[in-house]
C-alpha cells in the first residue's frame, strides 16, 4: 500500500489550518513509512477534524489506493 501514497500530489492548494496539514503530512507519512497501517487523530474541540479526516479521506480513496476507509465518531455525551 505504501507504493501509492508516495507519490502523492501536493495539498498546496486546499484551503486547511496548519493542524490540519500538520495531521494531513504526519498520515500519509507514516503510511507511506509502512510503520502503520492506521490512524488516529486527536485534535483539540473546533481545530478541524472533520474537514481534516474528508480531506484526508479523498486524496487515500482518490490518489492512495485505498478502496474503503473506516471513519468512527464517539457521540457519547458525558452530560
């Protein structure tokens, strides 16, 4: 897998905050590493992680390789 995502174009042009293209290079990164083959994203409440994880989520569907990405939410309130 980590063939494709070497060759992975630029993310230059999309309009992200730096934690986002911060967590966006450290992904593909690590996958194009081999090291991992998963990932888990912290970030802080109303840093980006949604816009983050779609775009991160087309370039691997679209440019990477991949076939299906598994995206999970926790919803659980603790009030």
């Amino acid at each position: 897998m980590a063939g494709k995502v070497l060759d992975m174009p630029d993310f230059g042009h999309y309009s992200l905050r730096p934690a986002q293209r911060v967590s966006i290079a450290e992904i593909e990164g690590s996958l194009a590493a081999g090291t991992h083959s998963r990932s888990l994203v912290q970030m802080a409440t109303g840093a980006g992680k949604t816009r983050m994880a779609v775009t991160e989520a087309y370039r691997l569907l679209q440019f990477g390789g991949f076939n299906r990405i598994l995206f999970l939410v926790d919803r659980k309130q603790p009030w």
